[in-house]
C-alpha cells in the first residue's frame, strides 16, 4: 500500500494565497506527517458518534479552545454545509434525490441552530461569535465545492463527516453539560445515508467517475484537517497526531465504503 503522503493529495498554494505564511506551512506539515502513519489494518478505529467513552491516547482538554470559539466556528461550519447541500439540492438531477438532500441539508441546519441556541444561552450575539471564521470557512466551502454534482456530493459527505468527528472530539474538552449536549447534536444522523445512495448510483451508472472521486476524496482530507488544526489551542504535532490518526482513519472507512481508493 502506497504510503499516505502519495496517498493524499497535497492543498495547492495557490488556494492559500491569502492565507498567513504559517497556514501553509503547516499545510506541508500534515503532508509530511500523513506520510509516516501506519498502515491502516493498524489504525485505531473512531469511536461511535456521541460516545464519550475516556481515552488515553491524549488529553483533549489541551487541544480546546475557549467555548464562544468552539461554538462559533462549529456553528459557522454548520450552516455553510447547509448553504453548500442547498446548492446539491437545486442542482441536482431528479425529484428524489432533490427530495433525500432536502433532508440533509435541515439536519445540517438544525445542527447549526442547536449550536446558536448554546451560544445565546452565554449572552453571545451569533454573528459576533461566528464573524472572526467566516473568512476561512468561506474559503474552505470555495475550494471545496468541485466541479460537478458528484464532486459536490463527495465534498459534503466527507469534509461534514470528518469535521463533525472532529467537533464531536473536542466537546469532550468542554464545561459542564454542554459537552454531551454537543456530542448528541452533532452525533444524531445528518442523512448521510442519501450522500451515499445518490454517490454510489452515480458510481454504478458511470463507471469512469470511480478514479476522478477517488483522487477528489483524497484531495479533500487535506484541506479539511486544516481546518481542524486551526481550531486547535495547541500547536505540538505530538499532541495533535493521535486526533488526526482517529479523523484519517474514519475517513477512510467513508472512502472504502464508496468503493474509492483512499
């Protein structure tokens, strides 16, 4: 098996042009990093959506970071994945599959009005809260959109999959109640499901798209660990590396499930 830095396709610099020197560098870090994890027969596996069952593989209290933020960039992400399943929804080709995506994209909203409520509970004002990561996930959805239906589809199936994971992760870190509250919002079934179906009929209707989605599915985990990484409070690889191993592996369970090559 190929190792993961030939496996992962590598974000281009000029999708981060904008971006501080810092976020590319540590672009070439992931890649560099992807390349030395075990074969995946030896990746621990993910543990189920809203199971918050203690770990010792690191102490996710030092990744968090304050709650407004969590509950801002989390929230902000929900809803571009409810603008980007709304785009799917009106391009997509027939009745029912518009019908199935419909259903996503309110899960996703509803997800993102569960994460305002909670920052409104703590007397936050939600565009206060949510504006400092607008400009990054605003980018992130742009270079993340494909170029066709299918690619779309993919994106939203994987990056949504792969962030809630991760959001679901770091409510482990957070105070009181919320933590589980947090888990069990983003952990209830986000219609996922349709993704597939719809992906997996395209697949099997045109064969050809298998090697485009493939190389598509490995180009966004990229991408999309660094928007984990940026909400990170920590910056050791030490410390950040047993998390990602965890995302890596559930998004290669999402890859082989589709029958893509990740």
């Amino acid at each position: 098996m190929r190792p993961w830095a030939e496996r992962v396709t590598t974000p281009h610099p000029a999708r981060y042009s904008t971006a501080e020197p810092e976020t590319w560098t540590y672009a070439w870090q992931v890649i560099s990093w992807l390349g030395e994890r075990p074969k995946r027969a030896e990746t621990p596996r993910l543990s189920a959506r809203g199971d918050r069952r203690a770990t010792t593989k690191v102490d996710i209290t030092e990744l968090a970071p304050d709650l407004l933020t969590y509950l801002g960039q989390a929230a902000y992400f929900e809803l571009g994945m409810f603008e980007s399943l709304s785009t799917a929804v009106i391009t997509a080709p027939t009745l029912a599959a518009k019908e199935g995506l419909s259903l996503a994209a309110g899960r996703a909203l509803s997800k993102h009005h569960g994460l305002i409520d909670e920052i409104r509970r703590r007397d936050g004002e939600p565009a206060s809260v949510m504006g400092p990561f607008v400009p990054a996930l605003d980018n992130f959805r742009a270079i993340t959109a494909g170029e066709d239906w299918q690619e779309l589809l993919l994106s939203c199936y994987l990056t949504g999959g792969l962030l809630d994971d991760f959001f679901i992760r770091l409510s482990d870190a957070l105070p009181g109640d919320i933590g589980p509250r947090i888990a069990h919002l983003l952990g209830e079934h986000g219609g996922a499901d349709v993704l597939v179906h719809e992906l997996s009929a395209a697949i099997a209707a045109q064969p050809a798209l298998e090697s485009r989605l493939a190389l598509w599915g490995r180009r966004l985990v990229g991408d999309t660990l660094l928007v984990a990484r940026s909400a990170m409070a920590v910056t050791q690889d030490s410390k950040i590396e047993p998390v990602f191993t965890e995302l890596i592996a559930a998004h290669t369970r999402r890859m082989d499930g589709l029958g893509l090559t990740a």
